[in-house]
C-alpha cells in the first residue's frame, strides 16, 4: 500500500506520542554518520571551548613573557649603563696608573742619577783618604811608601812617550789611574811602584783597569804592583783579582791575589 499525506500526519502524532520512537526512527531513516553529527558537533564545541582556554592561558603566558622581556631589557640597559661607567672609572684609573708609573720611572732614573753622585762622592772620598793614608793601609804591600807627585809622574810619562815606550793613548791612561806610590818591595827590597785603582764598590772593570794600567807603567823600567781599593767587592771581581795578580783593599785590610 502506498504512503500517503495522512499516513504522514499519523506518522508525526504517533511520534509526538511516543518520543521513543524517534530515535528508533532516526536510525531507520538516517545514516550512521548523519546520526554521528551530533556527538561531532558537540565534541567540536568542547574543544573548542578547549582551545579557547588553552589559547586564553597561551596569552597570559606571553603576557607574562612580554613583560618579562621588558624587565630583562631594562635591566639589560641599566647594566650597559653601568658597564659605561665601569669602563670610564677603568679609563681613569689606567690613565692614573700610567702617570704613576711616569713618576715612578722618573724617581727611579733619579735615584739611580743619586746613587751614581753618592757612589762617585763616596769614591772620591775614599781617593782622598788613600791619598793621606796609603802608606799606612798599603804597608803589607810595600814599605816606604810615598804618593807619587801628579807633576813628577807627568813628566815621566812624557819622557816616556818621547823615547817610544809609550803611546799618547797608553800615558793618558796611567795619568787617569786614581793613584800611583813609590816604595820597596818586602822580598827583595826591590823599588817598585804601586798603582791603586779606588771605588767605593770594587767590580770587575776595577780590576781590569789596574791590570792594565800597571802593565804600561812597567814601561818605565820598574815593577808595578796593582792595587783595587774600596768598601764592598763582589766575588766575580776577587776571582779576577786572583788571575790578574791584582791587590784588594777593604777599608783598609789588604788581602794578596788569590787564584782560584
């Protein structure tokens, strides 16, 4: 039998009638999915409303964050700030430290030009205490000992460089010897002379120096005996004394040449 109009509009009462019929209905008349739709739907509007908490939380984080940055670079600048000023006082202060070591290289070099006048006064003193008391200091030495006149040794060492025996170069180094003696040697009683070398700090070129000397003054025809006089003498320089038979003199006390 057909389906008619009527049958329809008996169909909706009876529905209307027994609601349980509609879902009954429905699983008749539409398919799986259509009927699937709604519990879709509602998912859809779950997670959404899901998303949109998630989304609201994402922004307060970034909220968070932005503000964060904010401080971070705040902070950041005060600390660039504060790194300028560091740099500035650091600038001062190598600037300060330059000019210190200015001053303290200047008062080194005028030290050093101090001890030089202290030593060379100190050394001439000495030269002038020898001169008065030579006899008595260098009596181990030689006895009769008597300094030699500037104008006497002079004029010898002219005569001298006029016979041939000696240089211009060589008289001018002996006539620049601190001081020359004449006297008797102890073993033989031999004249000699006795040239002295004198600084307050005896070294190496001391020693030198008096070696040298005496070898020219032996031109003259008589032997010499080299001498180095002061207050302090270091080791290299009484080991050299030793090779070069060369005589030291600490504040007096007179030790022979010692080898080594």
């Amino acid at each position: 039998m057909p389906f008619t109009i009527e049958d329809f509009g008996d169909l909706i009462r009876l529905l209307g009638q027994h609601p349980e019929w509609q879902a009954e209905l429905r699983r008749q008349v539409l398919s799986e999915e259509l009927l699937e739709l709604p519990a879709l739907v509602r998912q859809l509007i779950n997670a959404q409303a899901g998303t949109e908490q998630r989304l609201g939380r994402l922004e307060t984080v970034v909220e968070r964050l932005v503000e964060a940055q904010a401080r971070t670079e705040q902070r950041l600048a005060e600390l660039a700030e504060a790194q300028a000023r560091t740099d500035g006082r650091l600038e001062r202060i190598e600037a300060g430290l330059e000019r210190l070591e200015a001053v303290v290289e200047r008062l080194a070099e005028a030290q050093g030009r101090t001890e030089t006048r202290v030593g060379q006064t100190e050394g001439d003193l000495l030269e002038l205490r020898y001169a008065r008391r030579g006899a008595a200091y260098l009596s181990r030495v030689a006895r009769r000992l008597r300094l030699m006149d500037s104008g006497v040794l002079a004029d010898m060492l002219e005569d001298a460089v006029h016979d041939g025996r000696l240089t211009e170069a060589e008289r001018q180094a002996v006539l620049d010897t601190d001081l020359v003696f004449t006297g008797r040697r102890r073993e033989d009683n031999a004249e000699i002379y006795v040239l002295a070398e004198v600084s307050s700090t005896v070294d190496h070129h001391d020693i030198e120096r008096a070696a040298d000397r005496a070898a020219l003054l032996e031109k003259l025809g008589r032997p010499v005996t080299p001498v180095v006089a002061g207050r302090r003498i270091d080791s290299k320089a009484v080991e050299m004394a030793g090779d070069r038979g060369v005589w030291h003199a600490l504040d007096g006390r007179v030790s022979p040449p010692q080898r080594y």
